[in-house]
C-alpha cells in the first residue's frame, strides 16, 4: 500500500496509473503536479488525484512514491527541482520513452538517492493525452519495460514491477541502450515516418483531395502522426543518435525500393513484399487490427 | 436484376460483391471464375458463386455483367480472353487499384465492346484475401470510385454505380489520371513504406528482439504490409511513375527531417510535428481507429 503518491504530469500515463492503483486499492492519496492548471483541475473532478500542489518539490515532501510522466525533455528540471525534497524511503519511478537520457538526468541530480530511482516504460501510448484520456485498464496486457539501475536495491525494483503487474501489465527488465536502440526501430522511426507523410500531404495545395480518398489502411498508417508534438520532439532529440541511424537505413532501404520500382524489377519488388508480409503476419504478435 | 453476373477473381473484393448483390436479391446466378480451384471450391460452398467455370471466356458467354477483381497485372490477358466471348449488352466492370493502365488494356483489347466497360475502384482493401475473407456488408460506407470513358453511355454508368451503391458504397466519378496520382500517395506510397520497414527489420539477426516489443502503433503502422505481394507488385508497375516521384518526394521530407534531427533543430521538428498533427486530427475523415 503506497500512501501518498505523486504524479507529476497527469495525462493519459500518469492518470491511468493512479486510476488504477486507486481501482485495486494500492494507493491512500494521490497528488498531482503539471504544468497545466486547468489539466490538473479536469484530474481532480475526475477522480484521479486527490489534491493539486503547486511545485513538485512541495508534493514530493511526504511522499512514498513519485511518478514522473512527462515529456523526458521536461525531466531533468523535475529531477533537480525535488531531488532535495525527496524523503529518504520514496521510490520515484518514470514513463519516459527514452532511457539513457532519462537515467543520466537521474545520475546528474539525485545523489545519494539514485539509488531509490527505478526507469521504466509503460508501452501504452496513443495520441490522445491529458487527463481526460486516462482510464482504469489502460495497462491491462501491456508491456511495461524497467531498465534498473547497478544502484538499485532488487527489493526496489521489485516493488515498482509489482505496481505495474497490479494494473494488468507485463514486465520485462532491459538495459537502457539496448531499450532505445530497439524503439528507435519500433516506435520511434514509425513515428517520424507517419508525421513525415502527413506534414508532406498536408502542405500541397490540393490536399484535401488526397485526404478525402484516405482508406483505412491510410488511417491505421497515420494514427500515430496524431501524437503529441512536444513529447516527440523530446523523445526524438533524446534518442538522436539512434533515431538518425534508423533513418539512415530506413531511407537506404526506400531508395533502393524506387530503384528496382523505376528499373522494373517486378520479381525483386514482389519478393521484397512477401519477405515483409511474411514478418508481419507470423512475427509481429497481437491482434492484426 | 442481372440475371448472370461472372466473378473473375472470387476473393475479398469480388466475393463481398457478389455476397452483397446476392442478399439484396439483385442477382440471379453468379458464376466464379479463377486460377485457384481450391479457392473457387470454397467459394462455391461458402454460398458465393454457384457454379465455376474452367474459363473466363466460356464463364462470359451468356453473363450481363462481368466484374474483374484480380491483380492489374492479370488484366490485359482476361480483356484479351473474354473479348470475343462478351454477349453485346455485357457490362463489364472492374476494381482494380490504379486506372490508367486497366483503361489503356481495354482500350487495346475490347474493340466496339469498349463502351461497356465502366471502370472501378472500391476502397476497400485489406491485408487479407481469398473468398473465406469475403463477406456481406464490407462496401458499407466504403468509397467506390468509378473513372468512366467517354465511350460510356450515362446509364450504363448509372447501371455499375447503383449496384455498388446497392452494397452501401459511396460511389463517386474521377479522371483515370487524377485516380491514379491521388492514390499514388495515400495507398500505393503508404504500403511501399510499410513494407519497407517490416522488411528492414525481419532482415536483421535480431529481428525478434524488435518485435517483440511493437506496440499498437507499429502494429497499425505495419498493418498493410500484411498486403498481398502480387497484387501490390502489380499496383506499383501499373502505377510506377506516379509512386516513384511519390517516393522521391517522401525520401526528400525524410531527409530534410533527418537533417533537422542531426543539427539538433527541435523547434522545427516540432513545428513540423504539429502541422502533421493538426491535419491527421482535423483533415482526415473517419474513425481514428
């Protein structure tokens, strides 16, 4: 049973957390920090936090448990802003989309309580954000990655995984480089391919006509184009490095497509689609829609 | 009523036809025509066709209506097969997924039967395919896009389009020319992409380890490269210089996006993330999901 938590950034992923530590009785109070005032308020109404505290150092005063569920951009004024508020037993844990950075953020800033400081990733993002998206059973079936630390103390990690098993989800542990080298690939490159589409249409002059002859196979493609800019332009900074190589290959990849395309080679194109279909309907688990 | 309709291809697209045809009652008979046999079986127990035939010129014969729902590389040589066969007041029909080149095969096959074929496309692809994918009700809302010639009589368009609109399709009229560069980029382009990525991915010794951890986003990013390889093979040739300066347009915007990531230029990368947001959330129409 966690006393008192705190959430700083009551979205989508803050908020479904609470929800559903609320839901399963695992939490006593739950405050909520961010910087959106009128966001916090929607949270309170809703039943996701308890109380509104104006600076996280202040919440974080008594608390059991911090939550840091904003853009990794954001955390590392968080980390220095609470970091001598922090009571000696809180737990503080995160939902960035990015390890390595957030973990050298902790490392700068945290002291002699890094060790206190589980990284984690809930896989359950979508491109609807704020309070008002956040739902009890968000969780439910979805990966949650933790990426501990030499520093932390097993029985640490081990309640941080069991939070997150509470709320229906699976855990895995991960280094932090191999976690961003892998959603570079998976999460983060799909995501600037579908934001490229969408700014490129949206730019010609006749682009309404490209929209209104858009299938469902566009709309499942672009979805995620519909996310929320500032976290990504965190994300993608943060995991530059990995980011630019997987656009790297991935443009190496498209060119050598157009190429056999404008030389005709039918046969080459046609075993190219197969190799991806194959992947796709036998590798690439969950539901196909 | 038609009293004989002939299925040449009795999968997804053309199997939901004649299902939705068959249930309004506005058929009499329906005959499958195709190079599985297996497929063409099941069809006929799964109460889509009732009777196949060996041939498409021999199945043409005495039908009122002819619909070709195979890939647009099949098409010239059933445009050659069933030409001589086409009783005169046959109308034939298709749902290929480009237009000019289906056009460019009837004009140089069907002779003085040109006028009888009306020209189609149903938005309504899927990642599956055969007639156990087939199913009443998939046109509902769909749009269905017909490019006529100016050797068509109204009516004999009107006849093609009040059948489609039978099955709850949204029917509307565009230029071959126009059909084929629209779709270049919100069809043909996203799936080279998706392909392009399961494929990049699946080749790597590790492919695995990626996905595994592919969340929803990917999965609905991937979702089309689940697509057939001859069919796509056959779109990209068909429609091969409008997707390859699609493909050099799209390659450019990555590029550019690249270069604003590798500079550090995060405030253009987010005003170019915002501008692909607003038009996902605003300009296309449909379900997000």
């Amino acid at each position: 049973m966690i006393g008192h938590l705190v959430v700083v950034g009551v979205g989508l992923i803050g908020g479904s957390f609470a929800l559903d530590l609320r839901k399963q009785g695992l939490v006593r109070r739950v405050t909520g920090v961010g910087r959106g005032r009128a966001n916090l308020e929607k949270a309170r109404q809703l039943g996701i936090i308890d109380a509104i505290a104006d600076s996280a150092a202040e919440a974080v005063a008594d608390a059991d448990l911090v939550l840091l569920a904003i853009p990794v951009g954001a955390m590392p004024a968080v980390f220095r802003a609470i970091a001598p508020a922090l009571p000696p037993a809180c737990i503080v844990t995160d939902a960035g989309s990015t390890k390595q950075d957030v973990v050298a953020a902790a490392r700068a800033t945290l002291g002699d309580k890094l060790g206190r400081f589980i990284p984690g990733h809930p896989i359950a993002g979508a491109e609807t954000s704020g309070a008002e998206a956040a739902r009890a059973g968000l969780y439910q079936h979805k990966p949650v990655i933790l990426t501990p630390l030499a520093e932390n103390a097993p029985a640490t990690v081990d309640t941080i995984a069991d939070l997150w098993k509470a709320c229906g989800a699976q855990v895995s542990l991960m280094q932090p480089d191999r976690h961003d080298h892998v959603f570079a690939a998976v999460s983060h490159l799909p995501h600037m391919v579908a934001f490229a589409l969408m700014e490129e249409l949206a730019g010609r002059p006749d682009a309404d006509l490209y929209f209104q002859h858009a299938g469902s196979g566009f709309r499942d493609f672009t979805r995620i184009a519909g996310s929320h800019p500032e976290m990504w332009r965190d994300i993608s900074m943060a995991n530059k490095e990995a980011l630019v190589a997987e656009l790297d290959a991935f443009i190496a990849k498209l060119s050598g497509m157009r190429n056999l395309l404008a030389s005709g080679d039918s046969a080459a194109l046609e075993a190219l689609f197969a190799r991806a279909r194959e992947a796709r309907l036998h590798r690439v688990k969950g539901r196909p829609h």
